[in-house]
C-alpha cells in the first residue's frame, strides 16, 4: 500500500502521541521533503521537531519528480507537493487535513483521509481508544466542530 501524507497530520498524531498507528495501519507512509521541512521549522512544535529529528524507518521522505502543475498553485507547499506526490506514485490514500487540499485531491480522484479518519480506522482496528485520543486532539489547535466528535462517537458506540 502506499500511502502520502500532508503536514498536519503526522504533526497531530505526535502531538496526541498516535503517529505508531500509522504504520500499522498502512506499513510505510511517504511524505515530501517540503512535509518534512515544515515539520522541522522553528515554529512547529518542539515534540514534532524532535520526533522529526530521528524518524522511524517506516516514514520515508520523498520528493515529486514531475513539474507541480499550476492549479496547486494556491496551496502551501507541503500540500502542494503531497498531491504531486500521490498522483506520480498513485498512492492508495492520501492523509491530508486542509479543505483546499483535500478538495484539490479529491478533484483528481485520489483516494483522501485525515487525521480524525485515521483516528477512527485505528479504533475500529483496536489499535487506540477514540475517545481519549479525540480529548488530546482537543487539547491541541486541532480545529473541527464538538459536534462532528460527538457524532463519531455515536458512531462507535
């Protein structure tokens, strides 16, 4: 399986410490060079930074071979090249948080999850309990509505 993921997040699931669930769920997960620059800037969280500093084995940073074309023009460059990078490799899933990209993705008909889908495939899987990781997701500046927490939930229950 291959997989792409954007910046926000891997960034995520170190913060509520659930990035293993990526390999377990997928095996290797690839992100861009530009992911893995925005991961290491000074502004990103210490814990990201530091967990960028030795990656695991199963995270492999790649860059897009092809020219990025104009229409991801509009998203940041990590995004920008995420998209770039699943369409050359025809990923099976993109991991992508961001409306824009997400819609951009989706547009070229590649397959998109985010960070609450992984949180949810993880618990259906028994791999982590949704409830506590959807309270550390809270605590961080993860943004999406109580109520589409909430309804996950129901969902589980």
């Amino acid at each position: 399986m291959i997989v792409v993921a954007d910046t926000t997040p891997i960034n995520y699931l170190i913060l509520i410490e659930e990035i293993d669930v990526l390999p377990k769920l997928y095996g290797r997960v690839i992100i861009p060079r530009a992911v893995s620059e925005e991961l290491m800037r000074s502004r990103a969280p210490v814990k990201v930074q530091e967990w960028m500093k030795q990656p695991p084995d199963w995270l492999e940073v790649l860059s897009p071979t092809v020219v990025v074309d104009a229409k991801l023009a509009k998203l940041d460059a990590g995004e920008r090249d995420a998209i770039a990078l699943a369409e050359e490799l025809s990923a099976d899933q993109l991991i992508v948080d961001e409306l824009l990209g997400r819609r951009e993705a989706e547009r070229r008909s590649l397959p998109v999850i985010g960070t609450i889908g992984v949180l949810r495939e993880a618990a259906e899987m028994g791999l982590l309990h949704l409830r506590s990781a959807f309270e550390r997701l809270q605590q961080t500046s993860f943004h999406v509505s109580p109520a589409i927490f909430a309804s996950l939930l129901n969902d589980l229950s």
